[in-house]
C-alpha cells in the first residue's frame, strides 16, 4: 500500500519534471539563437533576413526565425517539431553544410515551406499582419491594387482564393533559381486565375 | 654642442608656430561647429511613389515609381521580372518591360529577357524629391 503511493508521488513528480523539461526545451529551441546556432542557417539565410524589412524598419517590430516558421499554438507547433527531427538528421549528413550544397537543396526546403504556408492559409503571417488593420490607403498603389479583400480573404466566396504566401515569395530570403517554374509545375502552389484576369489575358 | 643644440630648439619652435598659425588658416570642413555638436540638420530626402512619371522625351527609359528595396538582380535571379516579364504582367497589373527589351542584338525576338536588359538598374531608376545639385539643360 504505501510502496503504492510511493510510487505514484515518483510518478507525478517525474512527470512534472517531464513535462516542465519538455515544454522548456520546446521554448528553448524556439528562439532565433537556436535557429541560428547551426552555422548552415547562419551563413545563409540569416543574412538574407538581415537585408528585408522584417529586420529592419520604420517601427521597429521584428519578425525572428520562430515568427514565421513555427506555429504559435501548441498542438501545430508540437507537430512540427517532430517533423523538424528531419533536420536533425540531414544536420548530421551534412546535406546543407556548404553554400553551394545549400543552393542545391534551397528550392526543395522552399517548396516544402510553401506549402506548409498554403496549407495553413500562410496562418504564421497572419499572426502579425491583419487585413481588417491595414489601411489600403497608406499602401503604395502597385499594393492595394492587389489587396482586393476577397481574393485573399474569402469574404464571398469568390473562388479561387489566395494567400499571402502565393504572392509574397522570397520576402525573407533570396529566391532559389528556378522557383517559378518549379511552382507552376505544383500543382498544390500553382496559382489558379480568377475569371477576371482571365479575361484580361485572353484580350 | 650647446650652440647647436639652440639651434635646433629655435628652427623647432619656427617651424612649431608656423604649423600652429597654418593649423588655423586652414579652415575645418566641419565649420564653425564645435565637435561635439551636430554640424548640419540631416535633410532627409523621401522617396517619390506614384502610379508613374511623365517621360521627358521618346525612349527615354521611364522612372521606377514604386520601391525597389525588395528586388534583387543578380545571376540566379531577376524579382523585377516577377511583375514585369510578358508571363505575369497582366496577373500583376503592372506594364509589361517593353518589346525592346526582348530582342537580341541582332534584333531576333527572344522568349526570355534579353541579357543586354538584365540588369534593370541600370537604366531605370527611382526618383527622390531632392533638386538637383548641378542644374541640366538637357
């Protein structure tokens, strides 16, 4: 009997302690110094960021690795952690250990974030950028022109729709070469025209 | 001995003034302000955004209205041609680099841009509102 309550105090206690250790590694790994602790993100794409206005800017909010590539709830970002043990294990190989190794695999990590991003409607953009708080107005023209509400924040149905991510690629990195034919030929990011621009083209 | 050594101190001290009086005839870029003052307000030129610039004369390769801190042209790529390649520019709404653009130097049509109008910047160019500094009678 009281071998019983022994065992079970050990239990929520390695559990506590479990489950502390876990989420804390969960927010340790989830800040830009781990990202960048492994020089292949460093030497890369860390210097990219550095020239964009995620960075830098008028105000002076900056987007960190974290902001954009995981999720922000706990059940999403669970799930991608246990698929970011993939990179461990290519961290290992040395798949993207040099510049040119990371060149040749660039397109297929950024097809693979596309992905992620059209899947979630670009949710980890949204986290910062809100249509119904940006004011049209104060945008440059070639901008609102594109930001009609509903095709990218399917008000009315209209299909098809769009998001962020299908226009704003390479906003934080250099585009790998060959990017476009590569999304023409997805058929998951290929970007379906409205009838209205199809009618444009047509004339 | 001694006597030189005078010497040496007198032509010293000549020469010592006369770096110290031409240290003060020759005038500080910086003026009359003292060092640790700002010497001039900072005028801070913006950048002129618009839906376009009038040309000035035919063929002249018109103005950049929109920013461009985004674009990158170089070997791997061209983010100009996002918008303005004959592919996407009606999906973008922007106008399409012009005919020109596209030809050879022999004056063949090419499907891709040509690589005599690769590097944009070179010939468009955005506009701030500063005057200036030497006038143009172009």
């Amino acid at each position: 009997m009281n071998s019983k309550i022994k065992l079970l105090a050990i239990g929520i206690v390695i559990g506590v302690i479990g489950w502390g250790g876990f989420n804390w590694s969960l927010a340790l790994t989830n800040t830009e110094e781990f990202c960048i602790s492994c020089h292949e993100m460093e030497a890369n794409v860390y210097k990219e960021l550095q020239e964009t206005v995620h960075w830098s800017n008028r105000t002076g909010v900056r987007a960190t690795c974290p902001d954009c590539h995981v999720p922000k709830d706990w059940m999403h970002k669970v799930v991608r952690k246990i698929k970011a043990s993939k990179e461990l294990y290519h961290k290992m190989l040395g798949t993207i250990d040099t510049p040119e190794k990371f060149d040749e695999y660039r397109l297929t990590m950024a097809m693979s974030e596309w992905k992620r991003m059209k899947e979630t409607d670009s949710r980890e953009c949204r986290n910062c950028h809100n249509f119904a708080s940006m004011n049209l107005d104060k945008q440059e023209e070639r901008s609102a022109e594109r930001h009609e509400p509903h095709l990218w924040e399917v008000t009315d149905g209209k299909e098809p729709s769009r998001t962020c991510i299908d226009c704003h690629k390479g906003i934080a990195h250099t585009l790998p070469q060959g990017w476009e034919e590569a999304v023409d030929n997805d058929p998951l990011l290929k970007v379906e025209l409205t009838k209205e621009e199809k009618e444009a083209l047509a004339e | 001995m001694r006597k030189s050594n005078l010497g040496t101190a007198i032509i010293l001290s000549v020469l010592l003034s006369v770096f110290v009086t031409s240290a003060y005839a020759v005038g500080s870029l910086r003026g009359e302000y003292d060092l640790d003052k700002e010497s001039k307000t900072f005028e801070k030129k913006k950048q002129i955004k618009n839906k376009g610039f009038d040309r000035n004369y035919t063929l002249q390769p018109p103005l950049i209205p929109h920013s461009i801190e985004k674009d990158k042209v170089t070997l791997k790529g061209n983010t100009c041609m996002k918008c303005h390649s004959a592919k996407n520019f009606q999906k973008e709404k922007a106008p399409k680099a012009g005919d020109s653009h596209y030809l050879d130097r022999d004056g063949k049509v090419l499907s891709k841009i040509s690589s005599r109008r690769y590097f944009c910047m070179q010939c468009h160019v955005p506009q701030l509102d500063a005057q200036p500094l030497v006038d143009n009678n172009f």
